[in-house]
C-alpha cells in the first residue's frame, strides 16, 4: 500500500476520532487546528505537488527536503574532522580566525596530520636558525618613479558586488593599516575602495567596468583619467579566472544594486556575466601592445596579467612574443584552478584549469627558458591560509602570494558557502542591507590588519627557521614531500625545472617542451 493510501485513510480516521471525541470532550475540537491544515497540505501535496516525493509521501515527505536544507549546517558542525572538511578545513579556518582575533594560535600536544601519509609536505631547518632583521620584507614591482613595493601578501581580486560594501570598506581599512594592496577585482574602484586609502591594485577584465564606453569596449580617456589617481599602484587585466577559466565573471542578478551597476555601467534586472575573452586585443603580440598602452596611459605605473593556465600552448606563444617583442608585462598573476569564487558554473569550477602549484613551476619555466623571468614579478594566488601554504609558492617561484578566502575568513566568513544567493549570513558576500550593515566595518577591519601582520611575522620566522637570510634565498629543495611510505623528495626533484635560456638554443630545449615550442607562434593563440 503507497503512503498516499495511508494518508487517505489516516485522515478520515483523525477527522472522525475528532469529531465524536469533541461530543464528549468538547476542548478536543481545537485539534481541527492541527489535522486540517496538515489534510490540506497533503492534499495539495497528492494533486499539485510537482515533486514526485511528496505525491507518494504527502506530509512526511517534507521532512526530506527539511533535513536537506540544514545538511550542510551538521555536515560543518558535528561530522567533518578538523582536516577532512572542503574547501576549507576547520584546521585552517580556526587558524585564520585566530590570527585575525589576535588571540593564542598555537597547537598542543602535536600535529593532526599524518606526517607517514603520501602527499605530506614540511619544510627542512637548519641547524643553525637566524634572526632576519627585516620583518616586512618587500618586493619591487615595475621600474622607475612609478614603482611600487609590495607586501608579500596581498588581498586578491573581490569586487563590490560579489562583497558587501562593508567588506569592501573592512579589507581596505586592513590594507592601509598593514601597508598591503587590495585588488579591486574587475567590478571597477567603487566609493568604498577608498574610503581609508588602502594602495589598489585596478583589475580590468573583459568586462572593462570602469573604463567602458557604451557599447562595452575599452575606453581610453577613462581608463586614465582613474589610471593616474594616486591610490592606484598598479593595473591588473585580467584574462582568466582559476574557478571558472574561460567563462567570464559573474554577479548573479540579485546582488546586483542599483549603486553597483552605476559603478559598471550595465543594466539592472540581468546577470552582469562579462564575456569570456577581451575585445582589445587577438594575439600575444596585440596583448603585448595593450599592455605598453596602459603603461604609457597610466604615466608608468606597472601594469601587468592575470591568467588561469589551460591550453600550455597558448603561454608559450605569449612568451615567443615576450623575447621577438623584447616587451613585457610587470607581472603575471598565476591564478590556481582550486581558486574561490562567488559564483561559477560546477563543470567550470571542478574540472576546468590547472591548479596553482602545477601552473606557478610551468610559468616559472616558460619564464627562464625564455630568458625574461628577471624583467617580472610572479604573483601566487590560491587557496594561501598559512605562512607554509605561501612559503611553498614562494619556493615554487613566487615573489608575492594573493589570497582571497583567507581575507574573507579574518572577516568572520564561516564557509557557508552561500555568496551566489545573496544570503551570506555573516554580511560579507551579499547585497542585502539587513545583512552587510551587521558587519562592523571598524572591527573586522583590525582584524583583517592582524591577520596579515601575523601570517608576515610567521613567514620571517619560518626562512629563519631554514637558516636563510632573505625570504628571496628559499628554493624548491627547501620543501620535502613524501612520495611513498620510504621515499622522500624534495620539490626541485618533484617538478622538472629547466636551465635559463634553453628554449633560445635549438640544441639545449628539453625534449618535453620541443614540440609545443615549435608548434606555438607569437602571432596567434593557436
């Protein structure tokens, strides 16, 4: 018998008990209150209900779909292990919390991972650790007047409209007070990244919020007139996203606010969705040529890319036209495909991009073999929460990290994961007022700024610890991975690194990158 049949028979039956119980016990009428509504729920549940569930299950079905919604609540709070829970697990939350709080980071009675299981990484000390004098260590961007000295880490790319205003307002306050840059993502410099006068980094995507004209094309006389403001330290264009490569950004209609598509330029009521790829330019010589326009429309300032590595084929071309060209960018940001996002598709997100450890050693590569890797800057960014996880993209070939989630958890982001539905809980990835005015700009704001200065303060002590003087001296032999249960190697032995300047001589390129060397030209991606 189906439960729709038992419902039918459990209801007659109630409505009857009720009925002759009340000429007895007339107070037992009130249990109409009870019975009709849950009759006529299960009704409409039998006759109307689109879910098959409910049409055989009337009523109880419900509770399927109520378990379902609160899932990834007990998921987070009572099954997963402090390492097992993704994206991020609570061993790294709680560490970014209280770092960001100021409050005792430290770990008793010894580590939870499993320091004999494949994959575990550490980084080898010396025996004779030292004092680096320099506690916040910088790198040089760009050359001339217009450079800029960054901090080794930086907030990346969060644009006001996948945040909140006052998480806009909160990570430029950090920023200014940390002396670290907050990158505007490609929704364009908004009021709010300027209220405490953090240095900015200007990301413009294909989209080209901020410097567009009517029709959505790039804009040269806005793009400078925002160029040469002095809290703008640097351009960033941004070709390629690691959580949805080749797609295009997303702000999903609902969190788009009237204030928010003023900034952009675009129309309410849709999905601002910018297009997968740029109208200024078709070739790696034509980037090339962009690029040297914006540095010259900016008054120098350094100017470089943002990409997520996919077809190998398509950076190498860029790099032929890096050495025919003799022009390059300041730098490239490797973005890793297991990078955040706001909003992606789940095919673009899962299983589309290289992820960033594997990308930084191929461009690292690419760089010096083409012999321009000393004209650069690499930019690190995915998934930093600890002073190891940058350490080791530092070791990899990095000379600065981004981090985006870490930013976002100094904030109090809990990982619900709920910024493409406008309904963050703690005010950060929303647009509804109700919610983002909870967030306490001020406060979160401080602990932003104590987040940075105690993942920096960590990264010191750990080159220290190695017995380095500079945090420019650690190298891909400095981090050891286990291989297998008795096999130990250390990062120079697990990646391939090539000699300086061998993809210049036809005699010393590496047989692994012949055919993709001789296949690419500078003057298409194909």
């Amino acid at each position: 018998m189906l439960a729709r049949q038992w419902f039918y028979i459990i209801s007659v039956t109630s409505l009857a008990a009720i009925f002759f119980c009340q000429l007895y016990w007339p107070s037992v009428i009130w249990l109409f209150v009870v019975a009709i509504p849950l009759i006529l729920l299960g009704l409409y549940d039998v006759f109307f209900s689109k879910h098959t569930i409910l049409r055989i299950y009337p009523v109880v079905g419900h509770i399927r779909y109520l378990l379902e919604s609160f899932r990834p609540e007990i998921q987070q709070y009572f099954i997963e292990t402090n390492l097992s829970g993704r994206p991020i697990n609570r061993e790294f939350r709680d560490l970014v919390y209280q770092r960001s709080k100021g409050v005792n980071d430290t770990r008793p009675f010894g580590t939870q991972f499993d320091v004999y299981k494949v994959g575990y990484q550490w980084m080898s000390h010396s025996m004779r650790p030292i004092h680096i004098k320099e506690q916040d260590p910088r790198v040089t961007f760009g050359r001339g007047e217009k450079a800029y000295k960054a901090s080794l880490l930086n907030i990346s790319a969060m644009s006001f409209g996948a945040l909140s205003k006052n998480a806009i307002l909160a990570l430029n306050k950090g920023a200014k007070k940390g002396g670290f840059y907050h990158n505007s993502g490609e929704g364009g410099i908004s009021p709010y990244h300027l209220q405490y006068g953090a240095d900015l980094v200007w990301q413009i995507g294909t989209g080209y919020f901020g410097c567009r004209d009517s029709k959505g094309n790039f804009c040269e006389s806005l793009f400078t007139e925002t160029a040469h403001q002095d809290y703008v330290k640097m351009i960033e264009i941004k070709l390629s996203q690691g959580a949805k490569p080749g797609h295009g950004g997303i702000l999903p209609a609902v969190k788009l606010t009237p204030e928010i598509a003023a900034i952009r330029k675009v129309p309410l009521g849709q999905d601002v969705i910018s297009p997968p790829a740029h109208s200024s330019f078709n070739t790696p010589i034509e980037l090339l040529t962009f690029i040297d326009r914006l540095k010259e429309l900016s008054g120098g300032k350094p100017v470089g890319i943002k990409l997520c590595i996919g077809n190998k084929r398509e950076f190498l071309a860029l790099c032929k036209a890096m050495v025919v060209t003799g022009s390059t960018p300041d730098f490239i940001t490797i973005d890793g495909s297991e990078g955040g996002t706001g909003a992606s598709p789940i095919e673009f997100t899962n299983s589309v991009g290289m992820p960033l450890r594997d990308a930084l050693v191929f461009v690292q590569n690419a760089l010096v073999g083409c012999g321009v890797r000393d004209k650069l800057r690499l930019i690190a960014s995915g998934k930093a929460l600890s002073a190891f996880h940058v350490l080791r993209l530092l070791a990899l070939g990095a000379d600065t990290v981004n981090s985006a989630r870490a930013m976002m958890l100094s904030l109090g982001c809990i990982q619900s994961r709920h910024c493409n539905n406008d309904k963050c809980p703690t005010g950060i990835a929303t647009q509804d007022a109700a919610r983002y005015n909870a967030l306490d700009y001020e406060e979160k704001g401080e602990r932003a700024y104590k987040f940075h200065a105690a993942m920096i303060k960590n990264v010191v002590e750990l080159v220290g610890a190695a017995g380095l003087e500079n945090v420019s001296d650690i190298k891909p032999h400095h981090i050891q991975t286990r291989v297998s249960e008795n096999i130990i190697e250390h990062l120079g032995q697990r990646y391939n690194y090539i000699a300086p300047d061998s993809l210049l001589d036809e005699k010393s390129i590496p047989p692994a990158w012949q055919y993709d060397w001789h296949l690419v030209s500078e003057t298409t991606w194909k």
